[in-house]
C-alpha cells in the first residue's frame, strides 16, 4: 500500500471505522473503500465532502491524504484528533453548507 493510502486507513481506523462501517456511512460498496486504500481508484469529487465529514477532517485536509505527498501540516494532526479541533475544517464545512 502507498504512503498516502495508508494515511487515509490510518485516519478511518483512527475514527473508529471499518472499510464496511464506512462504505455503509456513504452509501457505496465496500470493495470502493477497498479500491481507494489500495491506491487502485481515487474517491470522486461529488463524494469527497461526504467522506471528510465521516473521517472528521476538512475536505483540504483528504485531498492531503489523498496527494502523493502528505503535508508536513496533515502529518502533526493526531490522528485521533476531532475535526473540531483542525484550523478551519468547521469554517470549511459550514461554507459548503454541510
């Protein structure tokens, strides 16, 4: 698996989500969890803010975890840590009416 996939597993186990818990949350198949962690497929941009609500960061923050490298600001947030408390993930996410 690449870096930037194990990230995002990382950050789903982090929450407390399996691959089905959170294929279920979004409402697709687990096999496309399996395809993104894997680095087969990247999520579509209809699904991103849906899938950084259920992993509890900013949208900018996946499109991190999801770039080849990962920022040095995305590597210092615990992986535990509540979207709430990420600099401007609640402003992102208000803005975008979610």
């Amino acid at each position: 698996m690449t870096a930037k996939r194990r990230h995002l597993a990382q950050r789903r186990k982090a929450v407390g989500l399996s691959q089905e818990a959170l294929a279920n949350r979004l409402n697709i198949e687990r096999s496309t969890v399996v395809r993104w962690e894997s680095g087969e497929t990247e999520p579509l941009p209809w699904i991103r803010p849906k899938l950084a609500r259920a992993l509890q960061i900013s949208v900018d923050q996946l499109a991190e975890l999801l770039a080849m490298e990962p920022s040095p600001n995305l590597a210092s947030v615990p992986d535990d840590a509540p979207w709430q408390a990420v600099p401007g993930a609640s402003e992102q996410l208000l803005a975008a009416g979610h």
